[in-house]
C-alpha cells in the first residue's frame, strides 16, 4: 500500500484474516495506523517530519515570509497533520501559511483539468507567490502545474516546493509534463547508488525487471523497489 486512502480499504481483509498490511506512505509520525486500528500495518515509507524541516529551512533561506500550501485531500487526516506540522515550523522561522489549498481527490473528479482551474482561482487574491505542494498523487500534480503554468502562477516571480510524494516518482512520469515544473524545487529522499548492497540489487532489480517488461526503457529500481 503506498496510500493511506489504500491502506484503509485494505482494513476489512485484515481484521478477518490477519493479513499483514505494508505500507509505503509516508507520514508524519506512526499515530496514522493507530487511528486505524491495525496492530499488523507495518510503516515503511518516509518520515514526512524531516521534508518539513528541508521546507522550513529554504523558506528561511529566501525570507519568504508567507507560503501558501497545496495538498490533495486524503479524507484520512494525514494531510491535516503535515500541514500542522508546516504551521509550526514555519512559525520558528518566523514564517506562516497565508493560505492552504486543499484539491479534491483525482478519482473524485469528472473533469479535473477544469476542476483544478476553479479551485486555482482561489488563489489570485492572495499575496505570496511561494507554492509548497505537501501531497499530491501523479495525476493530480500533472493537472496541477499545467492549469498553474497556463494561470501564470508559474514563472520567475513564484516559487514551487515539492516533496517525495512527487519528486521520487519524475522518472515513471511521461516526459511532455516534465517542462510544466520547470524551477521547482524538489525534495526526496536521499539513498546511496554506490554501496555493495544497492548494487547487487540494482543489477538483479534490472535483469529481472527487463526480462518481465522488455518494452521499457528505464529499469532502475525506484523508491517503492527500494
């Protein structure tokens, strides 16, 4: 499972049968799968504590004083945590949200493109130019920077931060999207590629994963493999 929207679907089959749930969401802490009342969700995704920090601290860097956070609803409440968590570091940096946009999910939209449109317009009476996406799926942010770019909320007087959520995943994305984010700042986690272990895996990842889907191009392993 690598959202907690997945995770939760997943709490039914668990509860009868006692199958072991492995997440690779991140979250904030380990209090998510406490809500949900699974002793047998095993979190194995990032802490989102540590990207908020890298966020504080480039938001402090620049001295932007106001920011304005964008997320895709869960309906889970992880979002609402990350974006306590924003909240108070930026309030450390002396910093603060001006406003949080919060975008519906993608599977919930009949007409995403125009959909985001409207809810984008929400933001032209705002002052900060400064856009920290918190979560959001792959669709969601395909939609997302195309409507900004074509709004004008993307250029050289804005900035754009965005987390693993996204930036961990480019490589699996079709490459036409790729000059929509052009200068946005991205966050990820780190790992070495020079270590034995990763590359013993690697090769075998690779080998494995070419013999299974011969007509792709790119066979690094990525975050989820890892």
């Amino acid at each position: 499972m690598d959202t907690w929207q997945q995770s939760a679907l997943a709490d039914e089959i668990e509860d009868q049968a006692q199958v072991p749930v492995l997440s690779l969401a991140a979250s904030a802490s380990v209090r998510p799968s406490r809500q949900l009342g699974r002793p047998t969700l095993i979190q194995m995704g990032s802490n989102v504590s540590e990207q908020i920090r890298c966020i504080s601290a480039i938001v402090h860097s620049y001295h932007w004083r106001r920011v304005i956070a964008i997320y895709e609803d869960d309906a889970y409440g992880g979002n609402v945590e990350m974006l306590t968590l924003l909240s108070e570091a930026l309030q450390r940096v002396g910093s603060e949200i001006e406003y949080h946009l919060s975008l519906p999910p993608i599977s919930s939209l009949s007409d995403p493109r125009g959909d985001v449109h409207q809810e984008l317009l929400k933001l032209l009476s705002t002052q900060s130019r400064v856009f920290i996406v918190l979560q959001s799926s792959l669709p969601m942010a395909t939609h997302l920077f195309q409507e900004a770019g074509r709004m004008d909320f993307v250029g050289k007087d804005s900035a754009w931060i965005i987390t693993d959520s996204i930036s961990s995943f480019l490589d699996s994305m079709d490459t036409s999207f790729i000059p929509y984010m052009e200068g946005a700042l991205g966050i990820k986690s780190y790992y070495s590629k020079s270590n034995r272990p990763f590359l013993e895996f690697s090769a075998q990842f690779q080998k494995k994963f070419k013999s299974e889907n011969p007509e792709e191009d790119n066979a690094q392993p990525g975050i989820h493999a890892l």
